[in-house]
C-alpha cells in the first residue's frame, strides 16, 4: 500500500523519500491495520451470503453483536433468520424482491435478534457481487448499529403525534368557538324562506365573517352579515362584541342606523388603538302578510352591497352607504328600504366572495369582483334562498384555491305567489 | 376505463391466447412479475395489475375502510374481469392474492377456468394444530415496525427515484414505483394480509387449482403449502427448488414452466 504517484492529491512521496513526506510509515500505527483485522474489526458488521441468503462469512463486530460463535452461523442460518419476526416479513417482501430486481439496497431500518433474544435496531446495506461474466454471485451486506438513530427516530415521532394531537386540539377548540358565534340553526320567518352558508377559509382560525337572523318581539324580525377585519382570536372577539352588540340594541330601538352608530361607538372606544373594525349590513325586516313578502329597512356600515334577485329575473344591487364601523369616532349611518315581493330574493354575503381569486379569472385584478357576481345572480333568478344559497355554495367549490377568505352568504326569500 | 386506471392494468402477451391474470402480492407490485412476463406472454394474454395502494395505482381510488379487508382487493379483482370482459381467465395469485383470488372464485364461481396459488398462505398466524409460520406478536412487530420504520424508509428508498445509473434498463419510471408505498396505505395492507384468516375459504374452491410453494420460504412455510392442498380438493401441488418467498423472482424459469404446464393442461 505505498504511495508511488508523485501527483498524489494528499502530496505522499515516492518511497524514496518517505523522510520528507507523509506516508504510511508516518503512521507507524497503520501497520497493525491490514486488511484481514479491518474486515473482522471493522466498526460495522460485515455479512456474506448466498442467494439464498445461507450465511457464508461474517465478521467479528457481528458476532459479537449477536453473541453466535461463527460455527453457529456459518453454513447453517440465513440472514433472515436473525431478523425479528416482523423483520422477517419485511424482508421477504420488499428487502430481498428490491434485492433481486435493482441489485442493491441501502439503509433499510430493521432489528435483529441476539442470541439471548434482545433486539437491536440497525440499518442494513446490501449489493449483490456479480462474478466475471455478471452472473451474480452473492450479496454483501454491511450493518450499521442504529441504537442511537432509532432513539431519535422515536422521539420525532412521539413529536408528531404530539403535535398532531395539538392539531386536533385546536381544529377542535376553533370549531366550537366558530359555531358559538353563528346561530346554530338558522330560524326563518313565517311565510318567507331562509338560507344561510359559511365557509371558513381555514380550519386553523376562527374566521372574522358572522351572521344572524332573530325575531323580535313584535312580529318583526332583526337581521345582519358582517366581517371583522383580521382573524384568529382578536377577530373572533370583535366578531362577538358585534353581534351581540347588534341584538341587544334592536331590542331597545329597533333602528338599524342607530344600531350601526351604537356598535360603530362602541368599537371606537374598546378597539381603536388595535384598529379593529367591522363592515356590516343591518336589517330589520317587515313581514307584509297580505302581499306575502316583507320590507326591509336596512344600514348598512361599509359592506358589499346586497343583491336583489326579483321573480322576474332581474336583479339588482340594492344601494348603500356609510362608512366601515368602528374606524372613525363620528359615522352616521342611513336607512334604506327594500321591498322583497313574493318570488323576489334578498341576498347579503361577505366579500370572501367577490375578492376571491378563482383560476382562470379574467378581470383585471383576477378578483372574482361584483359584475361577475351580477351575471351568476341574474343566471339564478328568480330563484328562493335555499336555491341561491346552494348555488353559491357551488360556485365556492369551483374557486378552489382561490378563495382566500373566509365568506359568508344569507338569503332571505319571499316564496312565489301560490296558483 | 375507471377500473383500468385505478388498478393500472396492463394487457400484455399473446392477444387472442387464453387469458392469465397475474396478481401481486404484499410489499411490491405488478413488476414482481417481470421475469415471467415473456415466456408465459408467449402463448398466453396477460393481465397485470397493481392492487390500490400500490405500485401505480390511482391514489384517489384509496379508501382504508374498503381496503382494510382482503374482500375489497376481491372485488376490484372481479370488476377487472368484467370491466375487460375476460372470459374464464386464469388467476395467478402470488402471496396474499392467493387468498383474494380464492374470495373472488367463490363469490363468483363461473369467472375463472383455473386458480395458482404461489406461495399461499391462508393464515400466517399459529393456531391450535395449525402452523402458519408466526405469533400475534411478530405480526404486531412488522405492523409497529411499518409504523415506526417510516422515517428511515422512506428515506432508504430516495436513491431508487433518482434511478440506478449502472442499470438503465430498469428506468428511471420502474425504479421509483417497485415497491414503493405508501407508509399509511402498507400498514392497512399489511393489517388485512397477516391479520386474515382464510382457512375454512379453502373447501369451497370449485375450481382446478395448483399449489407452488417454495422448498425454502420464511413466509410460507411447506407444511402451509400442504394444509392449502388438502384442503382443496383435486388441487396440485408442486414444490418448485427454490429459496424465497418470491419464485417468480428468484427461480423465474422454473415458475413459469410450471404455470404454463399446468395452463396448458387445464386448456385442454
């Protein structure tokens, strides 16, 4: 093994000079290292078999690992015999087929079994030694103590399972504060229809979109779909204060301005520091018993303005105005009315779904924007608030990943006139 | 086409000969038949396909609960047949897919001409008088250590998709399939394998049947190779000299001749 190239990368002379340079005699301790002692000593286990998998030599690190005398082996078991049971298995189904078809395998995780039947966790590399013509011949296998790797293994996955627990967890928690802040069924009117959707966009937070429809005490009946900026926790609080801040000023003063100027004071003094705010349509409905609709009067504080879906097949976006809530100390809000007769539907939604971004758009922005939106309602109408709420539920699907917001649809429908 | 593409059947061999349908078993996919493929293609159509949640079946088509029983892969063995309406096919059946080929033959009794069972074994797991081969608890190891292996496997088998430079007859396209599962999906499959219980399935086979089993084989065992032939009547039984739970592979000649010899008599 001396070094005769004088081009040698590590720059060992020729052998008349090993004085000067560093070769092997530099390591005096090399030479207790032949061949022979590196094999049987080697700090892996080394594994000669057969085809069929008859052990025909093996090392000494392996043995002693195993706690066989070479006699007990040699000739006399197949290496899957040292395997666990289970080992076993995986290795007449996928070790030794990959074995057979690609010629070699390497880093397999697997266990033996000592002699005294304790198991050790190592990582197995074979080749299959081809003779002159490439016939093979049999397989050699080297083996690697995997004690340590297979701790770490364990531990990462004990923390998967953790974290996936966590997950659980909070999907769970999230679901449940969610629910609390949508009614848990939707109630309808006598005489009229309803429908209502939402969608969050992630499982992972509470999204910031709510809406409510409740009677009141006298016949009519309070209504209202909202966004709170942001999301998460913050959102969810803000979310909570809205809307019940909305049913409990309906009870006093049933005036949906006056209930947007009393939320829009209210966020202003608990929130504008964090700059929170909502947008929000406010409605207080009228059930016009002897047409079989209702009139609605409506505020409504810097959302998407609503559509009408009338039983003609026209439609239309009923007009609003007023600023987003809770961003400046002095909004005033007005009341607008809305007449809904039978075979007509009102249809309020968050704008998750005008701003998403479905494949293939081709608006300027790739938004899905409002005028689209126009042309799918006037493809529904007339239609009835269960059909309408279906349809965008569909239409939702196909955005896919495009819709990055969570969103929110209500509609509330007079049934056509009976024949 | 629904059914080809989820179990991505391949039609090879001799069109218009008497059909064989080869199924693969456990662990790897419908290349472990690679080496059989030419001399039983040449007087026989074959039918390859890879069970879903292997080799290169759809993935979509995965469902744990339907797979979670050897009677789901029987099913989508049947609707293979009907979907290419395949009239009185062989089935060949290598490992666990003896037992899936025994459930569709009794379910539906015309389908098939003949059934081979390679290296059957109805139950893996000892019982009373009966020897399979293993205890719960090596079942319970190789389905913890499926579990447990999922880090170093799945990195273990990263080179075979970058392919194997001094073999390019494999293919890049082969390497990065053979015997390459889902974690997940192996461990169902896994489950339903060593977990079933087949035995009394056995008497009902109606069908010409043969045996191989391998002289050698840590799987199945030959005492299991002998409990399956008595246990089908006027069954044969053949014993090839070969080491391995996989004959196809490790004596490819000697189990196509077989194959063949029988088919051929079972034709006539």
């Amino acid at each position: 093994m001396t070094a005769t190239s004088g081009h040698d990368p590590r720059g060992q002379g020729s052998g008349d000079d090993r004085s000067a340079q560093p070769s092997e005699a530099g390591f005096p301790a090399l030479l207790e290292d032949d061949l022979e002692d590196l094999y049987e000593n080697a700090p892996c286990g080394h594994l000669s078999t057969l085809l069929d998998g008859t052990i025909a030599k093996i090392n000494g690190t392996l043995l002693t690992w195993l706690g066989y005398r070479r006699e007990e082996l040699v000739g006399q078991r197949r290496f899957s015999d040292l395997l666990t049971g289970g080992g076993r298995i995986y290795h007449e189904t996928h070790f030794a087929p990959i074995l057979a078809m690609q010629g070699e395998i390497g880093g397999v995780s697997l266990e033996l079994r000592t002699k005294d039947g304790t198991r050790m966790p190592v990582l197995v590399t074979s080749i299959v030694k081809a003779g002159s013509e490439g016939q093979p011949q049999l397989i050699r296998t080297a083996i690697f103590d995997a004690k340590m790797r297979r701790a770490y293994e364990r531990e990462l996955l004990d923390a998967r399972k953790a974290a996936e627990r966590e997950d659980e967890r909070l999907r769970h928690l999230v679901g449940k504060l969610q629910r609390s802040l949508l009614p848990a069924v939707l109630q309808t009117p006598p005489g009229l229809d309803s429908a209502a959707y939402y969608r969050a966009a992630s499982t992972d937070h509470v999204g910031g979109d709510f809406y409510d429809l409740f009677p009141l005490v006298d016949g009519r009946w309070g209504f209202f779909l909202g966004d709170v900026s942001g999301k998460g926790v913050e959102a969810a609080a803000v979310t909570a204060l809205a809307r019940y801040t909305l049913r409990a000023a309906t009870v006093y003063d049933p005036d949906p301005a006056a209930a947007l100027h009393n939320l829009n004071t209210v966020l202003w003094q608990e929130y504008r520091e964090d700059a929170r705010y909502c947008t929000v349509v406010f409605g207080i409905l009228t059930p016009t018993t002897a047409v079989g609709g209702f009139t609605a009067i409506i505020a409504s504080g810097g959302h998407p303005e609503p559509l009408l879906l009338r039983a003609d097949g026209s439609i239309h976006y009923h007009p609003t105005k007023g600023r987003i809530v809770g961003a400046f100390p002095d909004s005033r809000y007005t009341n607008t009315t809305v007449v809904v007769n039978p075979g007509d539907t009102f249809l309020l939604y968050s704008d998750g779904l005008t701003e998403a971004r479905p494949v293939g758009s081709e608006t300027a922005d790739g938004r899905y924007g409002a005028p689209a939106l126009a042309r799918f309602a006037r493809s529904l109408a007339p239609t009835t608030a269960a059909a309408a709420v279906t349809a965008v539920t569909a239409l939702l699907d196909t955005f896919g990943a495009g819709l990055t917001d969570d969103t929110a649809v209500l509609a509330i429908g007079a049934p056509p006139h009976r024949a | 086409m629904r059914v080809r593409n989820r179990n991505n059947v391949v039609v090879t061999g001799r069109q218009g000969g008497p059909t064989v349908v080869l199924a693969h078993g456990f662990g790897c996919d419908q290349q472990m038949w690679r080496h059989v493929v030419a001399e039983i293609g040449q007087w026989a159509q074959l039918v390859l396909f890879d069970h879903v949640g292997s080799g290169k079946a759809d993935p979509a088509a995965w469902d744990a609960d339907r797979y979670a029983s050897l009677d789901g892969y029987a099913d989508d063995v049947l609707s293979i047949c009907q979907d290419l309406d395949l009239q009185q096919p062989v089935f060949v059946g290598h490992s666990v897919s003896s037992s899936i080929g025994v459930l569709a033959a009794n379910r539906e009794p015309d389908r098939f001409s003949a059934l081979v069972l390679v290296t059957p074994s109805p139950c893996y797991i000892d019982d009373e008088n009966y020897r399979g081969g293993f205890t719960r608890d090596d079942i319970d190891d190789l389905l913890g250590s499926l579990e447990s292996n999922y880090l170093g496997w799945s990195s273990s088998m990263a080179p075979l998709i970058m392919g194997n430079p001094e073999r390019p007859e494999l293919g890049e396209e082969l390497t990065a399939s053979f015997c390459r599962t889902d974690p997940a999906m192996a461990q169902v499959f896994a489950r339903a394998t060593f977990l079933s219980d087949n035995r009394a399935d056995l008497a009902a086979v109606s069908v010409p049947t043969l045996i191989l089993q391998c002289a050698q084989d840590a799987i199945a065992p030959p005492e299991v190779g002998a409990f399956v032939h008595a246990q089908i009547a006027g069954s044969r039984l053949v014993t090839l000299d070969a080491t391995g739970h996989c004959p196809q592979l490790s004596a490819p000649e000697a189990t196509a001749a077989a194959i063949t010899s029988f088919c051929r008599a079972a034709y006539r």
